[in-house]
C-alpha cells in the first residue's frame, strides 16, 4: 500500500472500524475514508456500487457487520444472516468491479465448529457443526471470506481475510440487549456500583474459557496484514492466551471497583465451551499482541466512564 492510496473503511464508526482508522492515520495513511449509515445503506446493492463507482478506492477494509452477543444471535437469527451476506456480496463485488487493488474482509472466531481443537487452527474451519447460538452469524462470515478465497481464485483479485478474536476497547457496544460479554460485564459492575447494589448477575456458568484482545492491537494487525500478507487462507488475529468467563468477571469487578457479590445465572447459555485461537500463523508473519488483559480493561473502563452517555446507546 501506498501512504496516499484511497483507503475506505466500511464500518469506520464501530468498535472494529473506528481503531483501524486510528491505527492506519498514526502510520502516515493520509487518505481514508467512511461513510455512515445514513450517508450510504451498505444492504444497497445499487448504492454500493454507485459509491464505488464515484469514489474509486484503492484499498477496501471490510469491518462492516450487523453483529450482536449471544441473546442477540439467538433471537435475530434470520436478520443477522441476511444483513451480512447483503453487506459482504454488495461490498466484495462493487471491490471487483471497481478494481481495489486491496481488501481486507474481517471475520470472527465464532466462525470455527463448536468442538474445535484448541487452539484453534485457521484449517480448522468447515470440520464440524457450529455453535447454534451464533449459527446464522458464522454462516454469513463464512461466506464472506470463502468469497474472498474465490474472487482471488478466479480473478487473481488481491483479496484477504482475517479471524480476530473476542474484542473489547473504545467504541465497544454497551447495549445490554446486543452487547458482547466484557462490555456488558463492565456497564452491569459500574451501574451496579453506582447504584449501591449488593449483587450483580452474569449469564451462565462462568465456566467457559475464552481468549480477548484489545481493539487497538487487533487493529495494529489488520494493517500489519494489510501491508505484507496476500496469502488465500485467512490468518487469525490474538492473543493465544485464555480465562474462564468467571476470570474474566472478577477482573472486571476489581477494576470498575465493585464490592457486591456476582451471582450466575446458570439457566442462560453459556456458548462455545472454549475458543482459543492458535496464532502460530500471524507470529510466524512478525506480528504479536502488545496490550495485556488488565491493562485493555482498565482502558476501556476509563473509556467508559469518559463516555458513559454515549457509551449505553
């Protein structure tokens, strides 16, 4: 890539797409753009393709998505399978079409079997059933970075994938109707402490063991990609390392500061039992996480404290 290619970031406002664009403006990109919403319906096929058409970016970052946690994915199934696989196809071939010399599709972990080996490897993807909590999520990101796989294929079109693991960090979402599992534990510990209550309940068991890696370091690797990897198969982006959510949950109550008690609601799910992402392959390219898990924490609870309002919209 070059410093002044046109770099559009789809998906610039999010948790995701908000630290890439810091990441790729600290590095010298001088020319990335975005679009909100309102300004471009990324489920218009013909609004897409008129943006590109217009615009004609060098480089396409792919961090768009309708994503949700857990009760989300189980309620909303058939929207969270539509909108995604409306927002990649729309973006993959208007990036074709338009010749984009780059694109970086981003994926998720939930995309590999429920019982894969851990850590995870990146071949370990399509070998067996999926969570069935986020089922119609993982289908549509599948689909995305096969797309990716077979544009590359048949039109030699320099397109890439990458599988980050669980993130938190600036711009997360704290909606506890949509939120994933840190951004929710640090708003019920700060309302909870605030409010003076004695306890806080979590969902599920508190068992499950999972990997999570600050935003503003995944987005260091998204570039890191970016700029030295054209390979066809998808590379996964963490830490490698792991805690059980119930960890993770006495982390985030010493941080915020909360004295209750948490109590675990062992009725809700707790999904995949462990995803542990194997990162050989990204170690191998010259790349490793450089934020540790309390440290990510406490920065994105001082981020929350600094934009509480704004943060539970």
């Amino acid at each position: 890539m070059e410093k002044t290619d046109k770099i559009y970031v789809a998906g610039h406002r999010g948790l995701v797409g908000s630290a890439i664009v810091r990441n790729l403006k600290e590095k010298g990109y001088t020319n990335v753009i975005g679009r909100t919403h309102r300004e471009l319906d990324l489920c218009d096929q013909k609004a897409v393709r008129d943006f590109f058409e217009k615009e004609r970016p060098d480089v396409v970052v792919l961090a768009a998505a309708k994503v949700g946690g857990i009760n989300a994915n189980n309620t909303k199934p058939a929207e969270f399978a539509y909108s995604n696989l409306q927002i990649q196809c729309n973006i993959i071939q208007s990036s074709h079409e338009f010749h984009v010399k780059k694109l970086l599709f981003l994926g998720s972990t939930c995309i590999y079997p429920k019982m894969a080996p851990q850590p995870i490897p990146e071949d370990a993807l399509l070998t067996g059933p999926l969570e069935e909590t986020n089922e119609a999520y993982a289908v549509a990101k599948i689909a995305g970075l096969e797309m990716c796989k077979f544009y590359k294929r048949q039109y030699g079109d320099d397109f890439i994938s990458c599988m980050p693991t669980n993130l938190y960090g600036p711009y997360d979402n704290y909606d506890l109707t949509g939120s994933h599992v840190m951004p929710a534990m640090i708003r019920k510990f700060h309302e909870a402490k605030t409010a003076g209550k004695p306890s806080v309940e979590l969902w599920g068991t508190g068992t499950p063991l999972r990997e999570f890696l600050y935003v503003d370091d995944m987005a260091d690797a998204c570039v890191f990609l970016l700029e030295n990897y054209s390979g066809e198969q998808h590379v996964n982006i963490g830490t490698g390392k792991e805690l059980t959510i119930r960890e993770l949950a006495e982390l985030v109550k010493r941080t915020v500061g909360f004295e209750g008690e948490i109590v675990w609601n062992s009725e809700m799910p707790d999904g995949t039992p462990r995803k542990l992402t194997d990162v050989t392959k990204l170690h191998g390219l010259g790349w490793t996480h450089k934020v540790e898990l309390e440290e990510g924490v406490a920065k994105a609870y001082a981020w929350f404290c600094e934009n509480v309002e704004q943060a539970r919209l």
